[in-house]
C-alpha cells in the first residue's frame, strides 16, 4: 500500500468537515423547530414586510450593479486588448488596482466625497455655483449601485478581455475576407464569442453585490433601508434571532448556487475561446482620432474609483478635519498616534487581523495544494466530490457562512465562538475556492509525465512530490498564498457577525469607527489596509511573472 | 538480460485505448515496436508495462519476476525500467546534468564521483558532452530528445520503454534520431519496448513489429514478414501502401473477381471461400499495350491518373472488362499519359491472400 495515501485521505476529510459542517447546521436550524421540523421561521421571515422590503432592494441593487459594471467593464477591455488606446497598461494596472481595493474603504471614502453636507464634491459644488442643494448624495440607492458598481466592474473586465486576447484575429479575418464589413464581422463573429463571458460577468458582478455587505451597511442604513446581507446582520443584534436569519440566508445561498451554474453552463456550453487554434496572432485596432477621448473615458472611471477616493483617503488621513482644504494649519500626524496608540482596539486588531491572515495563508495555502493535487492525479476516490466541495464556498455569501458558522461552533463538539479560531474557520473556507482555482491551474499545468519520469528511476511517490513537483508549484502555490491573505485582510462580512469585543479585526474596528464618526483613524487604517494589499499583489506578480487579472505579460 | 512477457493483458477504461487480452513476447535484448493507429491500446500497454496502471487481467513478466497482475503491481520505481516520455518530461528546474543523474540516485553504493562520470560519459554517447549546465528550456528540440534518451539509458535499465518518443520533432531531425536510437540500441543492447503510429519509424528502429489493433495484438514480425507476408487486411494496408482485391476462391491457387482470374503462388486456398488479395503497388508491373497480353495475371488497362514522385510514378490504373482500378508503381521511364492503354502484370507470387476474419 502506498505511504502516501493517508496523507490525501485525511485531507480530503478535513475539508468535508470545514464545509458540511457549518452549512449542514445553516440548513437544519433554518427548518428545526421545538416540535421537529417546522417551516415557521422562513413565514415569520418572509412575511415580515421590512423583510420583503430588503429582498427587493437587494434584488434592484444586484441587477443595476451588472448592468453598470458589464456597460463598464466590456467597453474598457475592448479597448485595453484591442486597440490602441494610449497608456493600455496603466488602465490595466488601475483596473487590477480597483480590483483589489476593498469596497467597504471605497464606499466610506465616497461618503467623504460626496455625502450630502460635508462632501468634498459637493462643497465645491456649492462654492462654485453658490447653491444651496447638495450635488450628489450618495445615500442614495443610486450612489450605493454606482460604488458597489466601480468596485465590481473588474470581474467583466477580467472575463472579457481573457476572452477577447483568446479569440485569434484569425477569425475575424476570416469572416472579413468572405465579405463581412467592420460592423458586420463585430456583430456576427466577435460578440457573439465574447457573449458567453459577458453574460458570466455580469453574474459575477451580481453574485458580488448580492453577497456585498460593507457597501450596503455603510450607505443603505444611513439612508433608511436594507438589503438582505444588512438585514441578517441586523436579527443578529440583540436579541439575536438565529433561526430566522437562518431562515433568511437559505434563499441568498440558493439564488447564488442557481446563478452560478447558469453562470458556468454560459462558459461551458460553448466554450469557443478554448478553441483557439495555432498561433493565432491579435491584431491591434487604430482607434484614429478616437484615441485620446477614449483615454479620458478611461480616466473618468479610474478617477472615481481609484484617483478620488484614494486621494481623499489620503488626505483624511493627514488632516486635522477632513472636509477643510489641507493646508498647513490643517496638517497633522495626529491621526496616527491616535489610531495607533490612543484608540483601545486598534493594534490589537491589526495584529489579530495580521496573525489570522497569515495563519489562514499558510493553512489555506497547503490545504488547497494537497487538494488539487488530489483532483489533479486522481489519488482518491470521490476525487470529484473533492473538488466539488472545496469550489462549493463560493456560492456562499460572507455573511451566510457567518450565520452557519456561529450556529454551527456555539455548541458541542467544537465550541469556537468567542476565540479567533471561529474566524480563521470562516476565512479558511471563504477563501478556499480562490486558493483552489490558482493551485488547481498550477498543477494542470505540470505534465504528469514529469512526476512519471521519476518514478521509473526509482524514486517513490512523496520523494517525487518534494524534488520534482513542489519546485515547479512553489510560484503558484505562493500565488495561492498571497490571493488567501489578501483576502482574509479585507474581510467584513463574515467577520462582523463572529467577531467578540477580544476578537476584533482591522475591518470590524473601521466599521466601529465610523459609527464614532471617526474619519481620520479610518483613513489610517484604510491606507494600512490598502498597502498590506498592494505589497501582496506585487509579490504575486513577481511569484507568477504576470499581473494577476490573468493575462500573459 | 531478461525479456518480457505480456500474458492475456486486459485492461479497460472508457473505451479508448483499452486493452483486451493481450499477449506478447519480448526476446532478452530485442527492440520490439508496438505499432498500431490511436486509440489501438499500445500506450495503456506500455503504461501497464512500466507500473502506472494495474492490469484487470492477465500477468506482466520480466525474466522470472512476475511485476503485475490484477492482485498486485510491482510500482513503477522498484521495475528496473527506464522510460522515454513523448513529451520528453524533462524536469524544467534541474541542469542537463541534474536530470541525467536523477536515476542514478536510487543505484546504491555509487559515489558522487562515479555519477558524475557516468553523467558525463552518457552525455558524450548522446554527443551533448558541454551541455551539462545548461537548463532543458535552452535547448533545441533534438537536444532535449537526446537529454532524456540519457536520463533513461545511464540508469542501465532492464527494460527500456519509449512512448512515441519522436513524435515532436520536425521530419529532418525525426529521420536522424531514428537511426541514433537503433545505434544506441545496438550499443547498449536493452530489451525495449516502443511505441509508435509511425510505420516508416517502426521499420527502421525495431528488430520486430507487433501490430495492435483495438486492444489485441493482430501479428508480430520483422518488418520484411510484416510487408511482405501480411496475414490480415489491416496489416497489409497499415504497413506500407497496398491493393487489396476482394474475390473467391476457385481453385487452390487461383481468385475470381468478376471475370479477372488471378493466379497466386500455391496456397492452402479452400475452393468456394471468400478471400481477399494484398499486391503492392510496386509489384504491379506496366508495359506499352502493344506486348502481348497473355500469361498469367496480364491484363489490359487504361491509365486514370499519374503523379510524378521522382524516383517513381505512381498510377492509377483500371483494369479492362473490370471495376478494378490498381494502383502501380512503376520506373519513371517508359512514361505512360493519362488516357493511355498499358498492360498489367501481376506475378503471382506477389498476390499475398489475407485471412478473412479479423
């Protein structure tokens, strides 16, 4: 019998464990009632009129966010991988920069810009025209869909344009030389290729507002309303009731599955772009006069992601009140002694935040490489089950594995709440389908002949894993790393619920502070958590030797 | 040094490429090609040979240790065999040198000078002596070829095992590896296995051919048995090019198709079967019309099509008073056109009869 074999089984265990574990409860406590089973919590749920409310937001948020996000992410990569759009890199490097900014930081920063009193956009508004009303609120259901959407338009982007660098001009000029004009070749050969991705992307996009909970909580609850992942967060307040917000998160868990697999049928069904012949060369198009009023476009989406909300963080960070100009007078560091020394959570919460991160990384890093190399190799059976399973957290929101989670370790046999263990839980399982996808591609992309060669010489199964596999994986498996830790640094929506007043995260004080009104600590931490971010990025790039959006350099 | 043997090898997965009952002898010290179309089973074949796959029946040999059977799989690194991938499977992070000396690690009681003149020496056979620090993605295709034909022979295997292992080479390069590996075979004087779709390659390299075909081995021989003496229709068309002419038989050396009679060297033909008839192209002889066209298997034809290959032409000829058309290869001189009337000669012993039954 092979040595090896436990290893694998006793991997694929755990990972059973993690994930049946939480939902399982999730699942039961939603239906269990004190004379078995029971149906009365998802009536009292859904014929609560705040609730259907919430649903309907929800609904009307998740939608226009595709919408906004697919009207901005396809045009942007067709234009950064077709044509010759002046700074195509920088636009990239600013998409990939949205990509990673957390959207709960872009949505306070949006309330600095353009919060109906004390906004910046809006004071310059009203010393430029002298008017009294507001220029925008952004407490609005209309400012929540456009920050949530400037934070979410990269998954189009990322779909679109890895679609769009696959499909060979070759087919295009096949169809031009048969007689298609310009427009006519776009309509009936290139976007109906790139359908199947923009359609996915636009699921992406609203699965991503569907689970968001910091946009929401940040801009809907000033404004008067709620959305389901707020909602649930809410019957969590005292006094809690679980059963309900069981009850509740059952049918986000449903709608996200049944969206993804329609998702995923879109990709699969015709998965033309895999069909990509023999050096199939792209050709660039010239935009002509178009190319520097395409810039500005480019540059007006960027700004209201990246330039002016990073700019104002920044600039809270180091004023004394952020919504006058930052002059001399106005300048302090005091916000940093402030964050770091005066405030009681805050380098707890940065070094419970750092320590969870880094743990999760390690733990997640080698728990999703044992995995896909079991997936990959066919080492047990049930394989797909596996693989099944470590993708399955992906159809579950933050905040829904949060409520499963806290259901599932506030009892025997595992009581966890109240430690950092039921948080590191949460993580590992959040991000284990990022951390999968990236190692599973690694080792798809190490022949089996490799390890096969070593083999007939005479080396065993695990000595081949150490001398020849581990080597070749060691910078996608670091990439695996980096993707989990940043993810875990970011974390909000599972943390909010699971988080004890000993056990807070950077993510859970910045949303403390801001009930406080505490914008310049916000900024402080903000501006940490946007550089432990870019830092861990530029070591991904430099482990994988492309930028992390997915294309070759 | 042993042989090996294949005892009623089964193995099925999907349905490609499955194995179904297979048996073969490999003499101690041949080279025997496993030839046969994709999908035929010489891949999984050469997979249960080498311990990557378990056999759901039937046992694997080697002189007289039993490696496989469906109870229990000697695993490949204990097999004493060394194997040459089709995609080379050279590790990408070790020198020419570090992957050469791999194998050499598992031999005991060698010291690290002696490896590294073994290294050494078998870089040198491959002519890649200098080579030694250089990485497997700075080479040239052929070079990297010749890396893993080192890796596998330095280890002295018992068994050497090749898996179309010239598959991705260009046609210049693929030619004259063809020739080193018989040279190196020569030399070395491994029993070997190897795999290929490449009957042109299967000739030059091996001292006998087995022919697969879903699964099962259809005969085994040396390259002249197998082009010469084919016993089935697939492996007169599979090795090399081919006439096959579908008939019955009349007498014990004569096959009637339609009202041609053709006559073969005596057989064990059975009067009133079916049977069909191999003749090869280039035994097909043509002359002007005007010859007399009496004897044995002469017949009037006329020219359909021509195509000038250099040292031959190739024709396409039908047969007078027939729906036969042949193909022919004859000298570039006399040069018959397109429409021209020319006479066919068929030497009997040229007209091989193919088993009925497949």
């Amino acid at each position: 019998m092979d040595r090896s074999i436990a290893v694998w089984v006793s991997a694929a265990l755990a990972l059973v464990v993690l994930i049946a574990l939480p939902l399982g409860w999730l699942g039961w406590l939603s239906v269990s009632g004190e004379h078995g089973v029971t149906l009365a919590h998802y009536r009292d749920a859904f014929a609560d009129p705040a609730l259907q409310k919430a649903l309907w937001n929800t609904v009307v948020l998740a939608f226009w966010v595709g919408l906004v996000s697919v009207a901005i992410g396809a045009p942007l990569a067709w234009l950064t991988a077709r044509t010759d759009v002046p700074a195509r890199g920088l636009i990239r490097g600013l998409v990939l920069a949205s990509f990673v900014t957390p959207p709960f930081l872009g949505a306070f920063a949006w309330v600095m810009l353009a919060g109906p009193n004390a906004g910046m956009l809006n004071t310059l508004w009203r010393s430029l025209t002298g008017a009294d009303a507001p220029l925008l609120n952004i407490f609005t259901m209309p400012g929540l869909i456009f920050v949530v959407a400037i934070y979410t338009f990269p998954y189009v982007y990322i779909m679109v344009s890895n679609t769009l660098a696959l499909i060979a001009s070759d087919l295009e000029e096949a169809a031009a030389i048969l007689g298609a004009g310009r427009l006519t070749v776009a309509r009936t050969v290139t976007l109906p290729m790139v359908l199947p991705a923009l359609a996915s992307g636009f699921i992406l996009a609203v699965l991503q507002a569907l689970a968001l909970f910091g946009s929401p909580a940040i801009l809907a609850l000033p404004a008067g309303f709620h959305t389901v992942t707020t909602q649930i967060w809410s019957l969590f307040q005292f006094p809690p009731k679980v059963e309900q917000a069981a009850a509740f998160s059952v049918p986000l868990l449903l709608a996200t599955a049944l969206l993804l697999d329609v998702q995923k049928r879109l990709l699969g069904r015709r998965g033309y772009a895999a069909v990509g012949g023999k050096g199939g060369q792209r050709r660039t198009i010239a935009l002509g006069r178009w190319r520097w009023p395409a810039l500005a476009a480019c540059l007006v989406v960027m700004s209201s992601a990246i330039f002016l909300p990073y700019a104002v963080l920044a600039k809270g960070a180091f004023a004394r009140a952020w919504a006058q100009p930052l002059g001399r007078d106005n300048f302090t560091l005091g916000n940093f002694t402030f964050t770091f020394f005066e405030y009681g959570s805050t380098r707890a919460a940065i070094v419970n935040t750092l320590e969870l991160a880094v743990l999760t990384a390690c733990i997640g890093a080698a728990m999703v490489a044992l995995l896909s190399y079991i997936t990959n190799r066919r080492l047990v059976v049930g394989h797909q089950l596996v693989a099944f399973l470590v993708l399955a957290p992906v159809v579950v929101p933050g905040v829904v594995l949060a409520v499963g989670l806290f259901i599932a370790y506030t009892r025997p046999p595992f009581v966890l709440y109240g430690t950092l263990w039921i948080l590191f839980l949460a993580y590992l399982t959040k991000e284990m389908p990022v951390g999968y996808a990236q190692a599973d591609a690694t080792f798809r992309a190490i022949p089996a002949d490799l390890e096969d060669a070593g083999r007939v010489l005479g080396a065993g199964r695990l000595r081949i894993l150490k001398e020849v596999t581990a080597p070749l994986a060691k910078s996608g498996i670091i990439a695996a790393w980096c993707f989990i830790f940043i993810g875990v640094i970011r974390e909000l929506s599972a943390s909010i619920l699971l988080f004890t007043p000993s056990t807070k995260v950077m993510s859970v004080v910045i949303f403390d502070l801001k009930e406080e009104g505490q914008f310049g600590a916000i900024s402080v931490l903000g501006l940490v958590m946007l550089a432990l971010t870019f830092a861990t990025v530029a070591l991904v790039q430099a482990a994988l030797g492309r930028d992390v959006l997915g294309a070759r350099r | 040094m042993p042989g090996v043997s294949l005892k009623a090898l089964s193995k099925r997965y999907g349905d490609v490429g499955a194995v179904d009952g297979l048996s073969l002898d490999v003499k101690p010290g041949e080279l025997l090609a496993l030839l046969g179309p994709s999908g035929c089973g010489k891949t999984t074949t050469l997979r249960l040979v080498a311990g990557f796959l378990a056999p759901e029946a039937g046992e694997i040999w080697v002189g007289d240790r039993r490696l496989s059977s469906p109870a229990s799989v000697v695993p490949p690194e204990r097999r004493r065999m060394a194997m040459i991938f089709q995609s080379y499977a050279l590790w990408p992070h070790m020198t020419v040198a570090q992957n050469v000396a791999y194998g050499l690690r598992f031999k005991p009681g060698l010291s690290r000078g002696d490896r590294d003149a073994r290294v050494r020496e078998m870089l040198r056979v491959v002519q890649l002596g200098g080579y030694e620090a250089r990485y497997p993605g700075e080479l040239s295709g052929g070079q990297q070829q010749r890396v893993a034909v080192a890796r596998a022979l330095v280890v002295e295997p018992e068994i050497l095992l090749l898996d179309e292992p010239l598959s991705n080479l260009d046609a210049n390069l693929r030619e004259e590896m063809r020739f080193e590996i018989r040279r190196l075979h020569e030399t070395f004087g491994i029993t070997t296995l190897y795999v290929t779709h490449d009957q042109g390659e299967a000739m030059v390299i091996s001292d006998r051919i087995a022919v697969l075909r879903a699964g099962k081995v259809t005969q085994v021989g040396t390259a002249d048995d197998l082009y010469h003496r084919p016993r089935t229709r697939f492996v007169a068309e599979f090795i090399g090019r081919t006439n096959v002419i579908d008939g019955l038989a009349t007498s014990l050396d004569t096959v009637a198709h339609g009202a041609l009679r053709l006559h073969i060297a005596p057989g064990p033909l059975q009067p009133g079967t079916h049977v069909a008839l191999s003749i090869r192209p280039h035994q097909v002889q043509l002359a002007a019309p005007l010859e007399s066209a009496d004897g044995a298997n002469t017949f009037r034809g006329t020219v359909r099509r021509a195509a000038f290959l250099g040292d031959t032409i190739d024709y396409e000829v039908a047969i007078a008073g027939s729906d036969l058309v042949v193909r022919a290869a004859a000298a570039p001189t006399p040069r018959f056109d397109v429409g021209a009337g020319v006479t066919l000669r068929i030497a009997p012993g040229a007209c091989v009869p193919l088993a009925e039954s497949e």
